[in-house]
C-alpha cells in the first residue's frame, strides 16, 4: 500500500471527512489562531465531539481505536490546516506512551479523560542544556521515604498551556548516564506543575509550546511510567509516535503545498500562457508530486509496520527525516510558484512554510535522524527491505 487511493475505502472516506472538517471548521480560525497563538475552545469543543483527541486510544478507555495507519493518515490531512492545530486535534505521542507502557492503573486514570478532550498531555524532556543529547538532562526525581520529589525545568512544551498530564523525565540514578539513570513519572498539573507564558514560534501558531517547572512536585511509585531507570524504554514509545506524526505532519504540507500550488498554476497566466504551462513551473510541480508520493509512502509503510506489533525504527527515521525536509522544500517551491502572493500574509502560502521548518527540528533534528539511520545501517546492515538497515 502505497498511495492515498491504496487506502482501504472507509480510510479514504474518513480522510475525506477530516479534509471537509479542515476546510470549513477549522481554516476559518485560522487568522484567529495566528493573532493570539492558542485555540480557540469552540473547536477544541467540536474535535472533541468528533472523537478527534482520542483517535488511537482504545475504544474500552472511550478513544475510537483507530489503526496506527488512519491516526497517520488523519494527521496528515489535519495538517493541511493550521499546523499549531494538529498538536490538540490528533493523536498525541504522550498518550501512546500511556497507551502502550502504562499499568493498567494509568490507563483507567488517564486515558478516558485525553480521549474526551477534557484534557491533553504534554511530554517534558528538553532542557537549557539537553536537545538532542536526551541523557543529558538535569531535571532530578529524589527518593524521600516513599515518595519521589521532582524539581527541574523544561523547554519547548508544547500543548504545555492546556496540558493537564505531564510526562516528566528525571535522573533517578545520577551515578549512571543515559540508560539506567532516567525515569519518566506521570504528573497530574495540580500537583505543582507551573507553565510558562506560551512560546512565540516562527510558526505552529497555537500548538501550546511554553516552557514547564517542577519544584518540590510530588510522585509516587505508581506514577513511574515503566520501570525506575527504564526512561529510555518509555522514551523508544514516544519519540517513536511522534516522529511517526510529525513524518504525517509534514506529508500533509507536502500536499497541501502541491495542491495550492496546481491551482495556482492552472489559474494564473504570464507571458500569455497558464503558469503551469512554463517549463520552469512544471519542473517544480513535478519534483513536489515526487516528494508528496514519497513521503505518503514511507509513513504509511512505517505506520503499516507499527500495526504489524513490529518496532520500525529506521522507517521511522526515514519517514521523519524524508518528508520534513521535502515539506520545507515544498512550501518553499509554493510561495516561488506564487510570486508575491506566496509571502503575504493575506494567504496561507507562507504559512505552510513558517509551519514545516520547526518540523525539521522537533522530536528529532534532521541530523540526528540521519545518525540514527546510519548508526541501524552499520549495526545491522542493509537487509532486504526497501530501508536498508530497517525490518526485512
Ligand atoms: C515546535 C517544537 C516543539 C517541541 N516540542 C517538544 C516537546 O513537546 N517536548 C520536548 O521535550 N521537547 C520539545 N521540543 C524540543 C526538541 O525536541 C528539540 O528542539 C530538539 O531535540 C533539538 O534540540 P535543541 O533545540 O536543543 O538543539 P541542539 O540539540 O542544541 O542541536 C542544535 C544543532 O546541532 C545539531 N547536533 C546536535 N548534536 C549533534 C551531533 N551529535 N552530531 C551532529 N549534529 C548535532 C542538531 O542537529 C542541530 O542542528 C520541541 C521543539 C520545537 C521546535
């Protein structure tokens, strides 16, 4: 399965369903979102009533329990909207993470409430000091009797603003480094959690992103996501799911850019002749439609293998690494296929632009996906799959 016309025929009508939803319910809060970076409750209230927060949450926790391939394939078309939106109205990667390492405890606890959209969640790892060297954190969790008290400071949050649950990560044994040393704790926000003023990003208007503190916040054993020392396991599932979806984020401005693009094309003429119809522009057109086939094809296969019960991690990185940089090459090749109209404000063009370059560095920059995915080639070698290193 590769295309979008591939997909099984209720995928295909559900993903036209979410394009309706995106045209007419959610582009119109667009300027909205924009001015004052967050969104407005009305929508929060209808993706809610349309099972939208709780897409891959299991029906028994009151989600819909939708395969990892149609989450991926909502993502990708809710990203043809707003980008900040897809943070609220899809799945998130902090709710896998309860979803699939949680006790059963947690998942009573905490997943009908993130599947109703009464709440959201948000994962802490970033720091002043730790990017993308993850081991590097400092944010400490203390053994006290039988509690556990996290101080530390996070940044980059994003949903941070209307998250009620936090996964936090912190060093619980400080004379190790990286595996062994980190625990992930579920915080509820009122035990202390204080969210900073929201981020102002170059794009993602709305996504919550804000930075998050820990002082003196109290947990027990029962909010170990885990095992104690066992962050980097807990970690596997949720950068796992979030470069899944942000790989589904930047295939859906992949398409978006192409699609506004095509009608720009066929619409507006120069030199007495249909943009479209200058060479220049069908060389662009053609490498965006290349891009757009590609990226769908490597996450729905990543997806695929997810729903498979298989762990694909270097089609994940290959997905991720693959399609966000061909979403900022599209929105690129977007706003030059427009002229003018492609940097103002008055239009969506540039937005999918200021949109697509955070993806490059979330959940993962470019080069650390590129590290990974040589790191599995030589470790593993090339296998037979179309991902060399990656599952036969
Ligand atoms: C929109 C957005 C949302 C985010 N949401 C969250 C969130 O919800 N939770 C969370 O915890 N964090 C979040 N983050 C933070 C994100 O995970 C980090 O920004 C990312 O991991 C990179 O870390 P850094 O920004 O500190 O860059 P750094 O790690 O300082 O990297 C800077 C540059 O150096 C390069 N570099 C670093 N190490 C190496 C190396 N070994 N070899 C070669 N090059 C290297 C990087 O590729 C990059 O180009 C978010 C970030 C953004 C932009």
């Amino acid at each position: 399965m590769v295309t979008s016309a591939d997909l099984p025929h209720e995928l295909q009508e559900f993903r036209d369903t979410l394009h309706r939803f995106v045209a007419n319910e959610v582009e119109p809060y667009a300027e909205e979102i924009e001015r004052t970076n967050d969104l407005p409750d009305a929508l929060l209230k209808r993706a809610a009533e349309l099972g939208l927060c709780g897409l891959s949450i299991p029906e028994e926790f009151g989600g819909m329990g939708e395969s990892e391939l149609a989450s991926s394939v909502a993502v990708e078309t809710l990203s043809h909207g707003p980008g900040g939106v897809t943070f609220y109205l899809a799945p998130s990667a902090p709710a896998a993470a309860i979803r699939l390492a949680g006790t059963d405890e947690q998942r009573q606890r905490y997943l009908p409430q993130l599947a109703s959209g009464e709440t959201f969640a948000a994962f802490c790892l970033s720091e002043a000091g730790a990017g993308s060297d993850a081991a590097g954190i400092k944010a400490r969790a203390v053994r006290q009797g039988d509690k556990w008290i996290i101080n530390g400071s996070k940044l980059w949050i994003s949903r941070a603003r209307r998250a009620g649950v936090f996964l936090v990560s912190a060093v619980t044994d400080p004379s190790k480094r990286g595996a062994g040393a980190i625990t992930v704790f579920i915080v509820d926000k009122r035990k202390g959690v204080n969210v900073g003023e929201p981020d102002r990003l170059m794009g993602l208007a709305g996504s919550g992103s804000a930075e998050v503190s820990f002082q003196d916040v109290e947990a027990t054993d029962a909010d170990v996501l885990g095992k104690v020392g066992g962050g980097f396991e807990v970690l596997k599932f949720i950068l796992g799911r979030a470069r899944l979806w942000a790989a589904a984020r930047a295939t859906g401005i992949c398409a978006r850019a192409l699609q506004v693009s095509l009608e720009h094309a066929q619409t507006r003429e120069q030199f007495g002749r249909k943009l479209g119809e200058h060479q220049a522009i069908k060389l662009k057109l053609a490498d965006m439609t290349a891009d757009v086939y590609i990226s769908r094809m490597l996450l729905y296969r990543a997806a695929a293998l997810y729903d498979e019960g298989k762990d694909p991690v270097q089609e994940v990185s290959i997905a991720k690494l693959y399609s966000t940089e061909a979403a900022s090459r599209a929105a690129d090749m977007a706003i030059q296929i427009h002229g003018a109209m492609g940097v103002s404000r008055a239009f969506h063009v540039e937005r999918l632009y200021r949109d697509a370059r955070a993806y490059r560095i979330l959940d993962g920059t470019s080069d650390i996906q590129r590290l990974m995915i040589s790191s599995n080639l030589q470790r593993n070698g090339v296998g037979v799959s179309l991902a060399p290193g990656g599952l036969a």
